[in-house]
C-alpha cells in the first residue's frame, strides 16, 4: 500500500476535528420550533440547563475543560452557509414547500449561536445558555452531541489501534443484525432520531447512510437536518417538551397553568399545518391531556409516545380517537422513547395496520456499543443527558413527564404542578438513555 | 467513501510516531564497522557529534526537545529482533554468506544504543555520544534520521491538508522525472544512499520502492538495511571516514599518524574480502593517499569519492591504476557526494566503459522537496547535518578531506594534520548536503 503522505502528515498535525460542522447539524424539530419562537416569543428570556440523568458516571472526568470550551466556542463561530438557507427555503419537508418564512430565513443568516456558562463542579460538567429563547434554543442539540462525543473521544483515546478495530467492527456487526430484523418486517417507518446522543457525527452519518441503502422505503429520514441536506432525505421532526414547560412557567393560576398545553397546540397550527400536527401529550401527563384536549385536537394528524409505556400509550391514543369518533387508521404515532429494534417489532406487531406507526429511532441507533469494549471496561454504556429548560422570564420550568423519573423541576414546583395536573397515568421506569 | 473509524481515532489518539522503528534502520557500512570495531577497538572511548554545518539554519527552532528526547529515548529502547539477527547472519552480502561471525551476532543480541547528552544552546542542537566505540558508532545514523525527520515535521505542521498534498504531488512528480532520466540511460548501477538526511522514513521507502519498481538491474541496492531486509534489496556499503579518524588520532608521531590510513586498509582486508575491498582515501587528501599507498592497495576492488570534484577524482583512479599496472576496466568506483541526477548522467557519461561506475545517491534521492514550498518558504531546503568522531581516548580527531568546507576538528589540529598530510588536490567547494 502506497502511503498518503499529506494525509498522514495533516493527521498528525490537525489543529482539531470539530464535532459540530454546521448549524444545520441539529433536530429538524428545533428550527420547525425557532420559526415558532421568532414568531410569539422571539425576546424571552429563557435558560437551558446540561443535566446529567446518569449521576453515577462522571462527567468531569470524561471530559476535558479546555476540548470542551474549544469545541462549544468554535460551535458559537458557525453561521449558517448561504446553500444551507437557499436549502431550508426551497426544499419541501413533510411534503410541503416554503414551510419557513422569507423574513425568518433572513433572520437567521445573521443567526449565531449566544454566550454559555461552564462551570466544573462535583465531578459534574454545569453548562447552561442564558439569554433570549429565539437563541439559547438552538445550543440544545450541539450542546449534548458535543458533550456526548467529547466522552466517546476520550475513552476511545485509551484504546489500542487493535481494540479500536475489533471495536467497530463489533458495533457494525450489531447495526448490520438490527438492519436484517427491519428488513424481515417488510413496511415500516424508521426515522434516525439519534443525534443528540451519538457517538459521534461521523458513525451517525454511517448508520444513516447503511439505513438508507438497506432498509429502503421502511426508512424515513433522519432528524438531523445536516444529514437530510448532504444525503438527500427526508428531515424529520416537529415539535418537543420546551413548548409548553414555557408556556406553562409563564402562567400564574391553576386554569393557565393547565390550558397552556393547550395553548401551544392553537399557536402551532395558526404557524404550521398539515403533516407538522402532531402533539406531544406527555408533558404533564398524557391521560389528563386527552381526556381535557379541546374538539379540534381531534383534528391533528398524530402523536408522539414519548416516556408512557408506549404499548399503552398508542392503546390510549387509539380508544381516544375511536371515543371522539375518528379513524384510528388516518393518523400516526410516533414512537421515540429510547427504542430499540426489538421495541420497533414488537410495537410494530401490535399497532401495524391499525394506525400509522412510526418510529423515531435516537440513541441505540447511533450510539450502540454496549458491550463492545475489548477489555469489559463500561466506558461506552449510554448515559442519559439532557439539555432542558429550567427557567422562563426569571421563573421555574417544570416537566412532570409520564415517567416520573424523566420528571425536571425543583421538587416544590414539581408538587405545584402535580396537585394541578394530577398523576394519572404516571409511572417510574427505569432511564437508559 | 466509507469512514475507517479505527485508523481516523487512532491516528487522533496516537501516542508517537516513532522514527527509527529497528536498530537495522541503518547503514549497512555502520554493520560492517562495528563487526571491525568490536573485533578491533571494541573498548576504545570514542566520543560523536552532531554538527550542523549549515549554520544560518537554528535547529533548536525547529525541534522541541522534549520531543527529541522522546524519538532519542524510544531509539535506545530498541534491540535487534530475532527475525533480524537471522537475517543478518544467514542473508548473503556482496555475493558472500556469513559475513558476520556468530559471535559478533550473538553480541548484537545484547545490543542497545547508549545513553547521549542533549543540550540547547546558541540556537543549536547540541547532541553528542560518549562511551565505547563499539557503542558510540550507532548512534551516527538514528541520530541524524531523527534530527532531519523532526525537522521535517515541524515544517509539515505548518501546512495545510490542500498545502500537504500539493507539496508530495510535486516531489512525486520530481522523483519521476529523476527516475525517467535514468532510464533514458540504460545500464547504471545507482544505490540509495539518503537514510541519514531522509524526509522521513516513510518518504525513504517509499522513494526506493519507486527506484526499484521502475530501475530494474539499474537500481543496484539500498544503503539502509531495515529496507533491505523489508524489500528483499541488496544492502550496500563498506566503510567510512571513522575509521581512518579514529586510528589517526591514536598515533603521536608524524610517520604513525600517516600511516594510519593504510593501517584501516590491513586491518580491514584481514576482516573482509572481495566486493567489500572499497577504499575510502579522502579522509586526509585522496592525492597523498593513493601516491603514497601500499602497492597491495591496487588489488582492492575498488575506491568511493566522497568529497574531491568527482571528475577528477575519477580520473586521478583511472590513472593511478594505469601507473601501477592494472586494468580500471576490472574496478568499480562508487560516487557518493552530494549527487543529483544530473551529475549521475555526467559521470556515467565520462565513465561509463572506462570502469565500473557506481552511485550512492543520498540526499538528493530521499529529501530533495527544493521550492515546493508553497508559500515558497525555505522550510524544506536540506541542510548539512552530520555526526563525527570528534574524541577517542581523549584525544581530538580530525578529517581533512578534499574539500576543505567539510574539514572537521580543531584549527589547531587541522593544522598539524595538514603539516603532516599536505595539500595536494585540496579544494573548497560549497557543502550542498
């Protein structure tokens, strides 16, 4: 073999391999949400939190302060490319085209992302945005892919060049016998939703490149909007919990409090139509949210199951329309809860062909590596980290979750917000990722 | 094109690319000199320096030292293979098997390079090996490698990826025309003589890959015995300039310190035979050596010029021969000065069909990257870099040779050397290389 002497001369010499390449590289839901704030909020102040769920693993000493500083300053320096805009504005998603406004792509070639806070403290990395919600938003997914890589980059640091072989070649051994259960299906409706907790940018960018040359149709698209773009899929995604733990922290009595969930639902369809309805119930809780849901909610295309028990969740779903007299066979669910492919059959088996189920694949499609480290070392077991909202125009967030254990909040508002929301419903499972 | 994940984190992760990768990663001469030395002067002191004779260039702004310090202490970390001792011993040189006795490569078995003394001063790099001759001797080439190959790595670091593959397409497009050159000439006996002021390892095999791929018969060898062994090449060389040095600087009378010259010549023919009769006579003037040689002296097979102008020193060969009855058709004469490709086919014009014209060629094979630059800096321009005897038994040593620009020594020893030895045919010439 002829050595490329450049190559390996810049590979020993590169200044640093960026994790984020674009501002692109984000949920497509954050900029369906952005257009969204720009639109109601655009000046709220609002801050979002790293929290580490996975409290036995530290953060700190995974993670290099000044790596961790370079890489979030250097995310801070991306704008976005005038291709990226001439794309956002003329391409069709959810097979609709013009979905973001003239003035709004203006608005964002002047986009940057706002300041960060970095504290290391407890063995834990405290990394928060404060500032207006229209730009703090956008830190949330380069935020954990960032954080998450930046772990994956140190532990793969201790390995040799052998370990690092085998390992990979394990983890696409593991892809490889995901993707043959999903061929055996035949139709299905997969969506990489695996960005924020990847292993890094470039294995998401190969799982969703096998996905897409073998699965074929039964795969949808990719929630990273980076990818669409560069790969020519579908960009997949609406909306998420920030909408209404927002909307709610700005309300001060009981009857606020509760209708701000529905609140978002009014705005988003005045801001967007069609394919883009689908709710997310959970929350505050999914059962008091069908069952107070206004008559038009009835209306929206769908659902996404996202901390319920997603067998009982869809059920739910299915008996709510049948009672307010709809089809259960016209609209979709979408399942994103830390899936994996034996969640999809399984969920597939009992819910195919009586509603549209789809699946929002997140991080054991992009970051499976359990149990692949060649000396037993743990140092790849996925770790559950969330960018949240904690506070709104100077006052607490709070999600109550239909798994008390997603729950996010101090423990006082928390309790306010059960005693006006109630607990049906509400369960404690276990948190992977 | 598929991401090799393992090879792109190990090469993000990689500890140290070390330069000298075996103890064979020498030249061959230094193998058939420390076989001389341990049979002969195997406790003698002898001391070697590094001395950069382009002394516009600060090598101690090119190369850290802790790095240096790194490359120096993994080279000492080396012993011979076992796999390379067989080879040593059961591979045939110049057409002859067991040139090393088993005592000699059993002794290599406990081999290791000894400790050296490193300091930076005056914006040089002070570097110097004090101990055993038979120890001392093999830092010459590992040490000079090392130094040349840090320096080309700092330069490289100052690249860009675009600036890198650009700069090799340029010095592969160069080597490829060298090599057509040569082949346009038919019958040729050309051997790369470049591992001490090489590029980079890497840049050396590769370059003798080319030469061998392409030379056919015209590429008679490499001096490196690491590639010799790798790619089943003949290993070329016989002796240099430290013997004569070494052997002089013992004597205290004027007819001694003559004599010394010839004293290599006995000494070494009772150790080897044949193709390894190669005389060396510039150490102190190749004009008084050859008038006042030995009339045994003609038997050998042959003389390398390494210092005087090539075309007369050849021809002061041809007619000492002639003078002393025999035939230069039957002797081989090996150029080994600073060549480049155009003096090779000048020479081979002069000397082709007269003698058996033979060319180490060094530098200017394995680090010739002249005005590639491309931002035209002078970063990759060779410099004069070697590594002498400047002590043994505690006494000065001195080299005089043809050109007066690559005396070395005391100017006070210089000038009793040059009472004793004359000036006959002693020029200045630039020092290229």
């Amino acid at each position: 073999m002829i050595v490329n002497f450049a190559q390996r001369a810049h590979n020993h010499n590169f200044e640093a391999d960026w994790i984020v390449r674009s501002l692109l590289d984000t949920d497509f839901y954050k900029l369906l949400m952005l257009q969204f704030i720009w639109k109601h909020y655009a000046r709220l102040p609002v801050t979002f939190s790293l929290i580490n769920r996975t409290t036995r693993i530290s953060l700190a000493a995974q993670i290099d302060e000044a790596e961790l500083r370079r890489q979030l300053d250097h995310a801070r320096s991306l704008r976005f490319r005038r291709s990226e805009l001439t794309w956002l504005a003329g391409n069709s998603f959810y097979g609709r085209r013009g979905i973001f406004e003239p003035a709004f792509i203006d608005w964002l070639s002047g986009f940057h992302l706002p300041e960060y806070r970095l504290d290391y403290r407890d063995g834990q990395v405290a990394l928060c945005f404060e500032g207006v919600w229209s730009e703090t938003t956008m830190w949330e997914v380069p935020a954990l892919s960032i954080v998450n890589e930046l772990r994956t980059r140190t532990n793969l640091a201790r390995m040799s060049e052998f370990e690092l072989d085998l390992f990979y070649a394990h983890a696409k051994a593991k892809l490889w016998s995901k993707i043959n259960t999903l061929r055996g299906i035949g139709d299905l409706a997969v969506s990489d939703f695996g960005t924020r907790r990847r292993h890094s940018f470039l294995w998401q960018e190969y799982v969703v490149g096998a996905m897409a040359a073998e699965l074929g149709k039964s795969f949808t698209g990719t929630s990273n909007v980076f990818l669409a773009l560069k790969h020519d899929l579908e960009a997949i995604g609406t909306n998420a919990h920030e909408l209404p733990m927002v909307l709610a922290a700005l309300e001060s009595d009981r009857g606020g409090l509760r209708d701000a969930q529905y609140r978002v639902l009014e705005l988003w369809q005045q801001t967007y139509g069609g394919a883009l309805l689908v709710m997310l119930p959970d929350t505050f809780g999914s059962a008091q949210f069908l069952a107070n849901a206004p008559s038009w909610a009835t209306d929206w295309t769908g659902i996404r199951i996202d901390s319920k028990d997603p067998f009982l969740a869809g059920e739910e779903y299915i008996d709510w329309l049948q009672a307010r007299g709809a089809d259960p066979g016209t609209k979709r669910v979408l399942f994103s809860d830390g899936l994996d492919v034996d969640d999809i059959v399984a969920l597939h088996r009992q819910f195919g062909g009586r509603i549209k189920d789809g699946y929002g694949w997140g991080t054991l499609l992009t970051n499976d590596f359990r149990g692949f480290h060649p000396r037993g070392a743990s140092d790849f077991e996925p770790i559950s980290l969330v960018c949240k909202v904690t506070e709104a125009a100077g006052r607490p967030v709070v999600k109550l979750s239909d798994n008390s254990g997603k729950a996010t909040g101090s423990a006082a508002e928390i309790a306010r917000y059960r005693k006006v929301f109630g607990q049906a419903g509400i369960a404690r499972a276990p948190v992977l990722v």
